[in-house]
C-alpha cells in the first residue's frame, strides 16, 4: 500500500500544475462568483415545490409569484456564469501583463455575455428565446467566456487598439482602446453561430448538449461515478485539492442535472439524473472529502488512545458541516496508508448506494441546491425532497461507512495506543533513574512549589511572540471553500482581542479573493490551496502584501492554539 501511495505521490507535481490551469481555475472562480446566485433562488424553489410533498400544492398564481426570482436568476445562471468566468480568467491573463498594458476584466465580462446570447439564445419574433440561458448554457458559457478572453489577450498585447492622445482622460481612452477586440469577439462568435446554424439547423448550444448526451449518460453509470468520485478522494489522499481539478470538468453536467431533475419533480415524474452538486456534497463527501463524517466519532467514543481521543473531540463538530480538515491533517488520514482504502472506498459505495436507490427503488435524485455545509445527512433529506427512503439512505449511509472504516481505525487505534504505552513506558524508567541518582532531599515546602499550580500568565508585551505591534494589521485565511480558513480567523481575532493586538482577521475561498486582496496586509494560504503560492505571490508582490502558505499539520495545529497562531502571524510581520 506505501508502494501505491509513493507512486501516486511522484506525480502530485504534475496534478498541481493541472489544478492550477487557468482555464480549469476560471470555471471554478467563475462558479464561486456565481454561488448567492444559486443559493438564493434555491430558496424559492423550496418554498414553491416541497409541499408538493406533504399533498399540499400552491395555487397557480401564486407558484408563479413565488418561483419568478429562481426564473430571473437560475434561470439566466449560463449568461451570468459566461461573465464571471471571462473575469476570472481575464484576471489570470493579467498577471502576465504589463502593469501599464492591462486587459479589461469588465469590458470582457461585457462582451462574454453578448457573446454568449449571440450563441445560446434563438432569435423569436419580438426577442430571443430563453431556453439555453440556464444550466443548460453552461458549457455555452465557458466557450464564450475563453474565446472572449484570448481574443482581447491577442489584441492588448499586440496593442491591436484604437489609440487616443495622451490629452484624453483615462477612463474615455479605455473605452475606445475596448472597441476594437470587443467587435472582433462578437464578429468571430456571430460568424460561428451563422455557420453551425447553416450546417445543422440549430444554434450553437443546442449543438453542444446534443454532442455532450453520450458524455452526459456514461458519468451517469456506475464506472463513471466510480472513476468521478474516486479519483476526487485519491487526490486529496495525496495531498492535493482534488475538486479543484474534478469539479471544473463535471460543474456543467452536474448543474444541467439538477435542471433536469427538478422539471421532472415538478413534472410528477421520476428525477433520475444522479450527478448534481447534491450528490458529491452530500453523499459522495459526506463529512467531506473521504465521506468522513463518521469518523472523528469514531475517534471520540470508540479509540483507547488519548491522542486519537484528543483529535476526534477536536474535529468532530467541523466535520458533521463539511470541514473534514481537522481529521485529515490532525490524524492523519492523508498519505496515511492506513486509511488509504478506506478514504477512497467510501465515496465510491455511497454512491453506488445512492444510484441503487435511485435507479431500482425509483428514490428521487437531488432537486434543491442546499450550501455545501449543510450536514450530510440532512443534506440528503432536504435536497430530494423528504422522501422516507431518503432518510433510510442517509441513515445507512452512516452505518455503510462505520463499517468501512472501523477496521482501519481500529488499526490504526492500536498502533497509536502502543506508542503511547511505549512513551509511558519510558517516561517512568527515566523517572526511577532520576529519583534514584538525585540524593537531595526535599523539603515541604519545595514540594509544595513544585506542586503549586501556576499562576495565570500576564500578558505583557512579550506574552505573545514578542513585542506588541504598533499599527493595525489586517489578515486573509485563504482556503478551498471558505470552511477550514474561517478556523483559522476566528481563532487569530480570539488571540488578537485577549492579547490587545492590533489584528484583525477574514476567511475567505480562494479564487474570490482577487477584488479584496489589497485591503489585507498578509495572505495566510491553507494547505488545500498551497500549491496556488506560486501564482498568488505575483499578485502580493504587485502589491506589497507578505504571503506565507502552510502544511496541514502545522494549519491544524494553528487552528487550535489562538496564543500559537498570533506568534506565527506576528513573525511573519518580523520578515
């Protein structure tokens, strides 16, 4: 099993470097941006159609009243999708730029969007039609989006502009410099609109769903969401971010599924398509990424050994909303060969469960987009509309996945307990060996000192890692999903309030960083996104901001030690 692990450990690099693909990077970020989006109209679609459930249906009217803002929102997710990503993406080309010769991240998001309904929206007598502006427009969308980007990279660079003199203001000289590569976008996508239409007999995005259905049935199977889910969990094994490479390249079907899905439910038919963001937030990373939700109870109620104890007392709340790197970096269960079947078997038989279920005992698939840190189980529930066989699969589910990993733990629980016996062991020999060579012998009273529970500590101006600083200092956690950073923060801001350090703290996702980067004075990296250092420090060093990335034992560690994450904050300020 090391064997397997070291192999898949010699090409991390090369995985890294995929998961930092800009194209693949602007998907994701593009999809983050677009995130209260689909929380929000999520919302009315709940109020609309789960009492249905219950035998409860709205009045016409009404329903129409309450689902109008999913329409006007959800229901444009492809064309708001098309500009956000083209910003991402505008972003990553800027870095490579010059500082003086910049590409417009407002004027492409502009021109993604036309660009998009020039392809996704079929002409009608009084306007256009509206079916492919939603999920189902999504791969539409990102086509826009990288054309856009790469013809306007093509222009800025090579100064293919309308040039204004140098008398002219800067904000009327960026309008006319945008002229040129924006009709260039929207020439070069109306010419490949006109010429698919003229080939097929339909527009460019209904072309493209159409060539996608094979890809679309074979996720769907057993192999594909095998291969999917798996390789997810086997990234992370190793230590890198693996939705970071895997959710850009499903995101479109997944969101195109949950469509589909919910006009089948409202349709009194059976929603069947099983990739959703549902199915990998909550069944396939239940307690996340691992399906660990399970297992810092294990750790808590079933371990002999204090550490492990320790560590399932620690991680056991984070975990049941999604924030599994407590247990992860604190265990370990990454690159712990231990876990190494376990961590990857998990996700895959959830979701085969979740297809049986699905497919054989005709159970609805996901309908609802719920925040990925709603527990899982009440994720499952919630999201295919209260079903009692949802509740016997999440129920299920808890128990597949004790049975999983107990026999690891229980290895792994052992192993732990020796250590710890081992350790004891050699403490008290090295005590007898101390007592028996000291002649000195002590009175009450030095007894008594030695005994005296310290006092609580002062806190000076050396209590917590040296002199106090002078001036407010603002920092940024930066992780996956802004789960695990906020850990970080909180504990930061505790330390920086009991210590009366000018300090304050944030959390955020990175990826959605970029417009509020320059309002911080250092940008903590969490282990997920370490492998991102190397591109962020062009942005810091633009800007004057310190960047420190960190491993996962180490960020845990930080996470619960408030006094210890101050220090490692102030000596970065000390460089």
């Amino acid at each position: 099993m090391t064997g397997v692990i070291k192999q898949i450990e010699k090409m991390k690099p090369f995985f890294e470097k995929v998961s930092r693909n800009i194209y693949l990077r602007a998907v994701r970020d593009g999809f983050i941006a677009a995130m209260p989006v689909v929380l929000f109209s999520s919302l009315f679609v709940l109020v609309a159609f789960v009492p249905n459930i219950f035998g409860f249906k709205w009045p016409k009217e009404i329903e129409d009243a309450i689902i109008k803002p999913y329409n006007y929102s959800m229901g444009i997710l492809g064309l708001l999708v098309a500009g956000t990503t083209a910003k991402a993406l505008t972003d990553s080309f800027n870095r490579n730029l010059e500082s003086t010769n910049q590409i417009n991240n407002v004027s492409t998001m502009l021109a993604s969007i036309v660009g998009f309904l020039v392809l996704a929206a079929d002409p009608l007598k009084d306007g256009f039609a509206k079916g492919y502006l939603g999920s189902t427009g999504l791969i539409t969308g990102f086509f826009a989006a990288f054309i856009t980007v790469g013809i306007y990279n093509f222009c800025i660079k090579r100064n293919i502009t309308i040039k204004m003199p140098s008398e002219v203001p800067p904000n009327l000289s960026q309008t006319f410099k945008d002229v040129i590569p924006f009709s260039a976008v929207i020439i070069f996508l109306y010419i490949i609109d006109i010429i698919v239409r003229r080939v097929s007999g339909h527009g460019f995005a209904q072309n493209v769903i159409e060539i996608f259905k094979p890809l679309f049935s074979a996720a769907n199977g057993y192999v594909g969401i095998t291969i999917i889910y798996g390789v997810i969990a086997m990234f992370w094994f190793v230590g890198i971010h693996g939705p970071s490479i895997v959710e850009p390249a499903i995101s479109a079907v997944a969101f195109i599924n949950l469509d589909a899905n919910l006009k089948l439910f409202q349709a009194g038919q059976h929603a069947n398509h099983i990739i959703t963001p549902g199915t990998q937030m909550f069944v396939a990373t239940m307690g996340g990424t691992g399906a660990t939700l399970v297992v810092p109870f294990m750790f808590m109620w079933l371990a002999k050994s204090k550490q492990n104890k320790a560590i399932g007392r620690a991680s056991c709340i984070p975990t049941a909303f999604g924030v599994n790197e407590p247990i992860l970096f604190g265990a370990p269960i990454v690159l712990n060969p231990v876990f190494f079947i376990p961590f990857i078997l998990a996700p895959i038989v959830n979701v085969w469960l979740f297809k049986i279920f699905v497919d054989i005992l005709n159970m609805n698939s996901f309908s609802y987009f719920l925040p990925w840190t709603t527990p899982g189980p009440i994720g499952i529930v919630l999201g295919t509309g209260f079903s009692f066989l949802a509740i016997i699969l999440a129920l299920l589910l808890i128990v597949v996945d004790t049975a999983i990993y107990y026999p690891f733990f229980k290895v792994y629980d052992e192993e732990i307990l020796d250590k710890e016996k081992l350790a004891a062991t050699e403490e008290n020999e090295n005590s007898k060996k101390e007592f028996m060579t000291n002649d000195k012998v002590e009175t009450r009273e030095e007894i008594k000192v030695a005994l005296k529970t310290p006092e609580k500590e002062t806190k000076t101006e050396e209590s917590a890692g040296g002199p106090k600083i002078k001036e407010q200092k603002n920092v940024l956690v930066l992780c996956a999903g802004g789960g695990t950073s906020g850990l970080l923060a909180n504990a930061l801001k505790k330390a920086a309030k009991e210590y009366n350090e000018p300090i304050d703290a944030a959390a955020g996702a990175y990826g959605a960083h970029y417009d509020m980067m320059k309002d911080y004075d250092l940008i903590v990296l969490a282990p997920q996104v370490a492998s991102n250092y190397e591109d962020i420090k062009k942005d810091t060093d633009k800007l004057g901001i310190k960047l420190v990335k960190t491993q996962g034992a180490e960020y845990i560690k930080l996470t619960r030690d408030p006094k210890g994450s101050l220090e490692f904050v102030k000596k970065q300020f000390e460089n």
